[in-house]
C-alpha cells in the first residue's frame, strides 16, 4: 500500500527500462549471490504449490459453507484502494458516520483460514517470514496463486475476511469499541489511487461520499498523531494514501491494544526503541546545518519527532532525503517482541504491533491466528527474532541490489516502477551504462 501509481507526464509512461541480455544475466546472478548470502528462499518447493492449488479449488462452495459460522457483511458498502499495478487486493475498508462517532470496518483477507499450522505452506511462511521486494523482482512469503484468488478481494465476488471494526469518538478518535471477528464480504470497487482522488473531487461519483467520510476520518487521525509527536517522514501525502495508512494503522492499533489489555497475551507485537539524547541532538544538528532548513525554536524543547516534521514540512524538497537519512542513522531498528512494553517511538504508540498483512508479513499471519483461536504458538519468542533477523535481511538485500543497479547504470526506482525489458540491440539498451 506504500508505491506510488503512475503519474501522467512520470517516467512511468515512458516504458520498461531497456537492458540487454548481457545486463540482464548479471542482475541475475547479483540477485543469485544475495539469496545464497541472506539465506532468502525464491522458488518454492512442490509440495507447497500444490497445498496452494489444492486450496484455490471450490471456492464459492466453500465460502458458502463458512457464512453461518460468520458476520455476513457482503451488503455493506466496502471497496479497496491500491496502486494503479496492484497484484493482488488484501485489505478493504467500509466506513458509516453515527451520531459522535465513526464506524470504520476494515477488513484483511482470511490467509489462516488457508494457510495453518498444520501446512507446508505455514512452515514455508516461517523460513520465509516476509515478502522481499527488490526493484521489478519479489521473493513471496506465501505462493501468489492464493494472494491472486481466494486471498484477494476483489470486486463483486464473495470473500472470506478478518474484520476490525471500530466505534471511533469524533471529538477524541478513541476507541469506544473494537470487535474483531471472521467476516464473507463482496468489494463493491476497486479503485486504484487516483480513482480514489477523482472521488474525492467529486463526491457525487460512486464510493465519493464514503472516500470523503473516509478521508475526513483519517485526516483528523493523521493531524492528531502528528501533534502527539508521531514521526512523519513523509510529508507530502495524497488523499488516497492517507486514508489507507491512517486506516491500518488504526486497525494495528485496536487489534494489538484488544490482545494485550483485553486477553493479556503474548503476541508478535513491534516494539521500537528511541535514540538516546545524544543520537538525538547529533540528528537535530545534522538537519539545522543543511542549507535553508530550519528548526523552529519551540520545537527544539519540546520533542525531537515534533522538530523533525516541523523542519520536513518547510525544508526545500531538495533536502527532504538529507533529513531522513540524519534521522534514520540515529534510529535503532524496530524488532518483534512477545511483550508490547516499551511502545512503537517513531509512531508514539504505547502498543503497536501488525495485522493488516497477513499475505507479507509473518508477524501478522500469527496474531491472525492468536486472535481467532486464542492460540499462542509456544515458539513464539523464536518466532520474534527469526522475523525481525529476515526482515533486515531482507531490507540488506534490497539495499545491495540497488547499490549494484547503480553501479550498472540503472536507475532503481525506474527499474521498480516500469520494469525491465531486454532487448538484443546495444543501441536500444539506452538505460545501461
């Protein structure tokens, strides 16, 4: 939910990059050398495709099985949001205004319904423990084929969920009530981002008074969380994005919050550390020494997060980078945890942890299951570092291979969104060095 979808006028219409043949051996072999180095799993082994086809078959029968045992919400009004290239569809969102409050479904697709511990699929999502994206290349946690069919939400067809929904005060954006529940919904849209933007200009279009509700709601969660000191790295966001990530996070947040204050269980919960005072003041100075950025002064008291958006939101764009990497270098990495204690920093969330990813991250396929079957897996602490110990494989790797993109003569971000094509003519590879 985080790419960016073509622009009009964005190197994105201009085509996949162009590489020849010779080029496109090497990145193979790079990508080789850097799966045998981090121990990152891309084929899967046989006995896991078939789990997966196996259980792609009888769908609708199946669905219609389950509906008795679920909250049937296929006539609400609920649709998707993604970017314009999007493979698969995992979460949907619905939303319903009442008197002092929002109600906000969201709904993630039910991957534990598929994939279980007694699977090969499960112990392959293990290993794996996240989804590895490198620049037009993606190593899989789960096999696309159920992302692409049972765990996709796609319009107008019955689907198994997990639904959060939320009764949230309009004054305080608290939780006055949270359940979360097995759910058979049906996607009314899927819209992509821009789509999304089009609603929003014109409420009188189809989903256009829902994404404006939509957005009124995450706008005022995202102005509240700034001000509370939520790092905000990012601050030129569109409508569309705001209302997905504001809506996750939401999400996370009730989710983890029911396990532990609600149950009082262990669970995968993701625990950021904060720098020290002194990794602080180090960053700080670093971003006032670049030219025309400034820290106001009544920021500089208060809360290193708050000075950091505060200089990100009236910095030139040409120096929004140097601000993140000052503030990146100091950060510790966030890592998963059996206990919440200690909080998210960066997000100044006292309990944090996932569950709007099941199809990509371990971490929230096994708070799906300790949600549902209140069934704490009793490696679990194991669990928390095999996850945190690949997920910074994984963002090694990605690091590494962009490097040598770069050092090819490619642009990665280019390669990322358009793709690669090889061509046998030297003169029309015009994007390798």
């Amino acid at each position: 939910m985080t790419a960016d979808e073509p622009k009009p006028g964005s190197a994105e219409d201009q085509g996949p990059v162009t590489i020849t043949p010779a080029l496109a051996d090497r990145l193979a072999e790079k990508r080789e050398e850097l799966f045998e180095e981090f121990e990152i799993r891309d084929a899967f082994p046989n006995e896991v495709l078939r789990e997966a086809e196996a259980r792609t078959e009888d769908v609708y029968e199946e669905i219609e099985a389950e509906i008795d045992e679920r909250e049937d919400l296929r006539d609400l009004t609920t649709w998707t949001t993604d970017p314009v290239d999007a493979q698969d569809f995992d979460d949907a969102i619905s939303i319903e205004r009442e008197e002092d409050a929002y109600r906000l479904w969201v709904h993630i697709a039910d991957v534990t319904h598929y994939v279980t511990p007694d699977t090969a699929m499960w112990e392959e999502a293990v290993e794996r423990a996240n989804t590895v994206y490198l620049p037009d290349y993606t190593i899989h946690m789960l096999p696309p084929v159920l992302a692409e069919t049972v765990c996709s939400l796609v319009p107008n067809e019955d689907r198994l969920a997990h639904t959060v929904e939320m009764e949230i005060d309009e004054e305080t954006l608290s939780f006055e009530d949270i359940d979360i529940y097995k759910s058979v919904i049906n996607s009314d849209e899927r819209l992509t981002y821009n789509e999304c933007e089009e609603r929003l200009d014109d409420p009188s279009l189809p989903l256009g008074e829902e994404n404006a509700l939509a957005f009124e709601l995450a706008d005022q969660m995202h102005e509240q969380r700034k001000a509370d000191g939520s790092l905000v790295l990012n601050p030129s966001r569109d409508r569309a994005h705001t209302i997905i990530e504001e809506s996750m996070l939401k999400a996370n947040k009730a989710v983890t919050h029911t396990l532990m204050w609600d149950r009082g269980v262990e669970a995968m919960y993701r625990v950021h550390p904060q720098p020290t005072p002194d990794q602080w003041n180090e960053a700080l100075k670093e971003i006032q020494e670049l030219d025309g950025v400034s820290i106001p002064g009544d920021a500089w008291g208060d809360d290193p997060r708050k000075a950091v958006n505060a200089a990100l939101e009236t910095s030139p764009g040409r120096q929004l980078n140097k601000i993140q990497r000052a503030v990146l270098k100091v950060m510790p990495r966030a890592k998963y945890m059996n206990d919440p204690f200690g909080g998210h920093h960066a997000l100044n969330f006292d309990i944090y942890g996932h569950f709007t990813s099941p199809i990509r991250r371990l971490s929230d396929t096994i708070n799906h299951w300790i949600v549902h079957e209140n069934d704490v897996p009793e490696n679990l602490i194991e669990l928390c570092d095999h996850a945190s110990d690949k997920q910074k494989d994984g963002e090694t790797a990605e690091r590494l291979y962009k490097q040598f993109l770069q050092e090819q003569g490619l642009d990665p971000h280019a390669v990322n969104n358009r793709g690669v094509e090889v061509v046998e003519d030297p003169d029309e590879a015009k994007h390798t060095a």
